[in-house]
C-alpha cells in the first residue's frame, strides 16, 4: 500500500465506508461491500468481518478466505486469535499468525496461504461484540498508520450495529451480556452491611451519538472550546483545592494537568478527526488506542496513570457533548449501587437515599467523611475495588457485601438466593436490636454507660426514637453546609437547631461548631484565600477558619443561641489545639449572648462549653483547658491521623494501623486519667466507638460515654450489657503495661472466652 497518513488513509475508508452505510442494501451486501473497501484500502488480501451472534463469533463477511466459511466458521470468545482479541479487547499485528500460541487453524477458511494477521475488536459498551481483520500473503506486520485505520473502521462497525444495520444490536450485545457471565471483584469493606441492585456510575460514560462527521472544521472547533474548557477547570480545582478527597489529590492534580496541557494528546484528536470523525468519536477513538496500549504494559503506576488518563477523557466527552451531570442529576430509577472514584460527602447526600443502596468505591477509607456519612445512612461501601470499569457496566446487577468486601457482578440465581437469605437474617437482626430499644446499656457490675448518636442531618433524626439513644453526643453542623448550594443562612440554621432539639426532647444534644476543609469542602466557600493546600487535613479548617471568619461563627452562635432558648445548649468546638482557642470560641458566643441579652430574645436556661480532643498537642494541656469546660469530645478520627501521621483518607493507608494498638490505647488512657480529677464528661465519638471490639477496650479504659453511628446503638447496647467493668479493666490495664504481639487478637480472645460477642 501507498502509505498515507494515518488521517487520510482513515478518512478514505470513512468516505467509502459513508457511501455504503447511506446505501438501501440489506445487512449482508453491506458487509460484502465494507470488507472489500477495507481490504482494497489497506491492500490487503483478506479481510474478515466476525461478528458475535449466540455467544460465538461468526465470519460474517469475507474477502479473500474462501466464502463457503461465511456463517459457518464460529470461534468461541477466547478461541484462536480473533477470539483473543475479543476477550482480551486488544489489537494484535502478527507477521506470522501461525506461530502465535492462540492460534486455531480453520480448514474451511483456506487461510493457510496467508501469513501476516492483523485485527482489531469491535468494541460497544467495553465490550467486544466483534472482530475486524485482514490478512496478507506476505509474512510482514502491518503498519502502525494501516492499524489506526482498521480501528476506526471498527468503531464505524460497531456504530452500525448499534443502529442495527448490521446485525440486531440487542441480540447482538444481550449476548454478549450473557457471554461475560457473573464475576467476583474485592475490596475493602468500609461500611458493613449488604445490598442488591443495578450500578450506576456517578459520571456516566457518555453515548456516543454520531460517528463520521458532517463538518470536519465545526468538529475542530468543538474540540478546542472543549480543551479551553476543560483546562480552565482543572486549573481552578487546583487554585481552590476543592478536588478529591484523598492525600493523593495534588499528584492527581499535577497528572492531570499534565495531560490536559499534554500537546501530543490534543493532537492525536486532532489527527482522528481528520480521518472524519466526530469531535466525541475522536476523542474516544484516541482513548481506546491509548487503553490498548496500556493494557500491554504490566506497571501499576502507569495503570493510575492511565486511570488519570480515563477520566480526564471522560471530562473532554462530557464537556463536547454537554452530557454534563452525575448520575445524581438524573435521578435513580430502581434500587442502585453507585460507583465511582471517590466522593465528597456532599455529592453522596445528593442523591436519593431511598434508592441509593450501595456504594463501591476505586479509593475511600474508612474514617474519610463520604464514609462516615454513607455508615450514618446505613448504607454499604466497599473500597478499593480495582479493575472496576473493566468488568462492571452500567445497569448491571450487583451484590454487595459490605461484611466482606465482595462484590458479586452479574450474579448467578444461586447467589442472588442466598443474598435473599442474608437479607432476610438482616432484617431478624435488626428486629431485634429495634426491640433493645428501650433496654438500658447497663454492665454487669451495674455502670449505666451512655451511648448516644452522631448525627448531621434533619433525616438523622428519627434515629434518635428508634435506636433509643442517650441523646446526640455529635451534631456535625456542617453537614448542613455541605448539601446546600449556598452558605444557609441564620433563620436556616435556627430552624434546623430547633429541629433537632424538638426532636431531641429531653435528651442532650452537643452541637459541634462548623468543621469545614479537610475532605469537607465547600464549594462556594474560597479555601484559604484560593491558595492550594499541601495537607489540608493539618490545614486551614475548623476552628482555624470559624476564628479567622469569625462571621461564620458569629452567624452560628446566634442561630445556636436563639435556637436553645429556654432549653440547655451544649456547644463543642472542633480542632482544638490550644486552649487560647477555646477562649477565643467561646468568646464569640459570649459576644452574642450579650447581644441577645439586650434585645431580651429568650437565651439558653444553661449553656454548656466543650471541646473535641483530636489534635495531640491538646493533650498535653488538659490542665489547663479542663476547668474550662463541661465535656470533654475525643475525636478519635482526627486524633489517630495525627498519631501515626496517617492521613485518614488515604485509601492506600486504610489497613496500616490498627485503632487497637497499645500507642493509641496508652495515648487514651492517660487523656482518661488527666481529666478525671476535673469531673468532667468524657465521650468518645469518633468511628471506633461504634465498633464492638473497639468499644469493649474503650470501657476497659474507663470511657463510659459513646457517641457513635445509629446502626451502631443496637450492637453496643448488647455488648454493653454482657461486659463486667473490672474484668476488662484489669485485662486491659495488663496489656497496656505489657502489649502482647496483637492487642486485637488478644482481646478478641479474651471476649470470645466469655461468651461476648465482638465481630
Ligand atoms: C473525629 O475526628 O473523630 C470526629 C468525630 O469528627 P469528624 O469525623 O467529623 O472529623
Ligand atoms: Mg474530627
């Protein structure tokens, strides 16, 4: 062949191949026509169209193999080479087919004469629902400029069979479905708990409507408006630090930017829409050639990397084709297990929590916000499930085992059974912690322990009824900030405080100042003066910004203030570090009592200050701060991340260190024997409190105040009721002056040996 460009010899084939899709001829003579103009294009001798039908791949069309084959040779996927290009969705170019391994010499084809093989999936939906192929006498590899044409012909293919000129698309990819069968992907479990239903991807892969472009120079434009775009976004999440969620989000940052700017990339787009693509074909059309490239190169970090890649790829289509918003724009239809990357908390809250039941995550840790609210609405997560996008389409039926962090795609009717089964012993569990409801979480020797809920929301509410709960030992106010497209105002917050205390009773209720940054970020609150933060976990956040912004806190004060009157108000400030900053808090509080003093508004019948324990330093002063305060909070969240200098919402630190260790147990029980001489209420109400095993150490350490996630209360209130104080406070005393190898399993034992379940 005459070697053109990639470009032109594509654009060749697609004028051809135009000609021929605008043609009345059935499916067959649409065929027989595309294999000649690809073969006599690519002056080739051979070329073959496999088209999957019933699970095999069937030649449908050929020219150059002997044409009784036609409709008659049928390779199974996974079969010889064009059924190893199907399975494994990836170009092969061989100079001599019959010394490939997969190779499955057909008789009735007569191919034996031809050498050099080279084919290319038909790809729809990820999957492969075909095969293109040509074949040469000489023994040579086809050129990188001839591959590139034979994958746009078979993107072409697959438009075509979508629009079922070729062959009936359902049938076509309804058997595909059926061809990939159930598959088993793991994770780490980050909410326990099980559910069925259909994933949704949060950014859906756009539908690609159009392949051969009309006008080539109106494409070129609309990929350059994209471009713009698309690099003015990534550059202002950059200057806002309002993107992901993770430690890892200023390398991602950087990558991405790298690519966004990346020449060659906008170029090969480029080059695909002179072949005469559409804007959105050509960027899916470079896509797949770089995927497939990936795919042979076996290095993880290039498989992030590629991972960057995919999404930022995504973002261009999306932008191109204005298919802008996440699946929680379009609402859920059934049942769904929501997929993605990684969340914000506030971007899982918009989505219907009736019909939202399950989320898999390819990062996510356990203590990181979008978790720790998914727990609060009971609903499973699993984290770090690699090879998702790979295997799980959209709309597929889903099983997910937050116990185990197993998740079972397309499930056998066996296993969607004795999920049912499960269900239904969930369902008797949870009948009966609901009827531990009104049972006392008493010890054995007869302490009275307080286990009361963290809560954040108006819906949280009714939790407080049917768990039975002390009351709300956290009020993490700034969920409110979150799900609102703009900061809420006073009468906003007052309403909602009121709620909460209506709802609340006589029960306590501790509200917790705002605790906005970290991986709680406001979307129309500029961070730190637009400055990107390197760590904003030990950034600029919660107390650090209400001091600063001091009108925030101001707004809060008031709306608190008037919301508790004539009612106890029990007010926690986050972050602590210094007790200087306690002051200042509650200075400003004292500000606006003073001002509603003077206009004579009802004020509080009490107001009660506390602080969070989360940041070590704090520690170290309890002396100081404690005859300040009314209660003591340990955040034991926060408070481990600065410990072992772990980030919590690094997916990659998830597993690394164990709540249960004798620097976090030691740690605890000294902050225990530093405020007892002050009489203060201590609680814990970071994420291991409600964690049974968590919370049995936590009593042996002397901490009788829980406040943990609503699911939690049940499971508490039962170990709560079978644990003898002394017995564990000795046990735990032991091990603390000498740690055994694993605290964890010697705990666990010691539980298990007295009939305490601990799971
Ligand atoms: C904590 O840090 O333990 C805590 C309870 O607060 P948050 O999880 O909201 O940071
Ligand atoms: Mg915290």
């Amino acid at each position: 062949m005459v070697l053109l460009s990639a470009a032109a010899a594509a654009r060749a084939i697609l004028i051809s191949l135009h000609e021929v899709m605008a043609s009345r001829s059935g499916p067959q003579a649409k065929l027989n026509q595309i294999v000649e103009v690809i073969g006599a294009k690519l002056d080739s001798e051979v070329c073959s169209i496999y088209l999957l039908r019933e699970g095999m791949l069937e030649l449908f069309a050929t020219r150059g193999l002997n044409q009784a084959a036609v409709h008659v040779t049928r390779l199974a996927v996974g079969e010889g080479l064009v059924g190893t290009i199907a399975s494994n969705i990836e170009t092969l170019n061989l100079a001599e087919a019959a010394a490939h391994p997969d190779f499955a010499f057909r008789p009735e084809t007569g191919e034996e004469k031809f050498h050099s093989f080279a084919g290319v999936p038909i790809v729809r939906r990820e999957r492969a629902v075909g095969v293109v192929a040509v074949q040469h006498v000489d023994p040579r590899r086809y050129e990188e400029v001839e591959i590139e044409a034979l994958q746009t012909v078979a993107m072409v293919l697959s438009e075509m069979i979508a629009n079922a000129e070729l062959i009936d698309a359902e049938d076509a990819l309804g058997v595909s479905a059926q061809q990939t069968g159930p598959e088993r992907l793991k994770g780490q479990p980050l909410v326990k708990g099980i559910a069925a239903g259909l994933a949704v991807y949060h950014q859906p892969r756009v539908t690609i409507e159009q392949i051969v472009a009309e006008d080539t120079e109106a494409e070129r434009q609309r990929v350059y408006l994209a471009f713009d775009r698309m690099r003015e976004q990534i550059d202002r999440m950059a200057s806002q630090a309002e993107f992901g969620v993770g430690g890892e989000h200023e390398e991602v940052l950087e990558t991405y930017r790298m690519f966004a700017y990346d020449e060659g990339w906008s170029r090969r787009i480029n080059e695909a829409i002179d072949s005469g693509l559409t804007a959105e074909a050509a960027i899916e059309r470079v896509q797949q050639r770089t995927r497939m490239r990936m795919r042979q190169i076996d290095d993880p970090l290039l498989a992030d990397r590629m991972h960057d890649l995919e999404d930022l790829s995504n973002r261009l289509l999306r932008i191109v084709s204005g298919q802008l918003g996440t699946a929680a724009s379009m609402g859920l239809k059934g049942d769904a297990i929501l997929i993605a990357r990684n969340l914000g908390p506030a971007e899982l809250l918009e989505y219907d929590r009736r019909r939202l039941k399950g989320v898999i995550l390819e990062e996510g840790s356990l203590t990181s916000h979008v978790v720790i609210v998914a727990r609060a609405m009971g609903i499973p997560v699993i984290g770090r499930v690699r090879g998702l996008r790979g295997c799980v389409r959209d709309g597929d039926q889903l099983l997910v085992d937050g116990d185990q962090g197993v998740i079972d795609v397309r499930p056998l009717p066996a296993r969607t059974e004795a999920f049912e089964t499960r269900f239904a012993k969930n369902r008797e569990r949870q009948a009966h912690y609901a009827a531990m409801r009104d049972v006392e979480p008493v010890t054995r020797d007869g302490t009275r322990i307080s286990v009361m809920i963290n809560a954040g929301l108006r819906d949280d509410l009714p939790m407080l009824g049917l768990t039975g709960a002390d009351g709300i030992g956290l009020f993490r106010t700034e969920f409110q900030f979150l799900v609102s497209a703009t900061l809420p105002a006073r009468e906003r917050q007052t309403r909602l405080y009121r709620d909460v205390l209506d709802a609340a009773g006589d029960r306590p209720v501790v509200f917790r100042t705002v605790d906005i940054g970290g991986d709680k970020v406001l979307p129309y609150l500029r961070h730190n003066g637009g400055e990107a933060e390197e760590n904003p976990a030990m950034g600029w956040r919660a107390l650090r910004v209400a001091l600063e912004r001091d009108g925030l806190l101001k707004v809060q004060a008031r709306s608190l203030l008037e919301a508790a009157g004539g009612r106890t108000l029990n007010v926690m400030f986050p972050m602590v570090t210094e007790p200087w900053e306690f002051d200042a808090a509650k200075a400003v509080f004292d500000g606006q009592l003073a001002f509603l003093k003077k206009q004579k508004k009802p004020l509080p019948e009490a107001i009660r200050f506390g602080a969070m324990l989360e940041v070590p330093a704090l520690a170290e002063c309890l002396d100081v701060l404690a005859p300040k305060i009314s209660f003591l909070s340990i955040g034991t969240n926060d408070l481990t991340q600065f410990l072992f200098a772990a980030d919590r919402a690094h997916s990659k630190l998830a597993e690394r260190y164990d709540w249960l260790s004798p620097a976090i147990m030691r740690f605890l029980r000294r902050v225990v024997q530093s405020v007892a001489p002050y009489g203060i209420d201590l609680t814990v109400c970071g994420e291991m409190g409600g964690r049974r095993l968590e919370a049995l150490a936590l009593l042996g350490l002397g901490i009788t105040r829980l406040s943990i996630t609503p699911a939690a209360v049940g499971p508490v209130k039962e170990l709560v009721r079978k644990v003898n104080l002394p017995d564990i406070a000795s046990a735990m005393s032991g091990w603390l002056d000498a740690p055994p190898p694993n605290l964890r399993a010697a705990l666990s034992e010691w539980a298990c040996q007295r009939g305490i379940e601990c799971d």
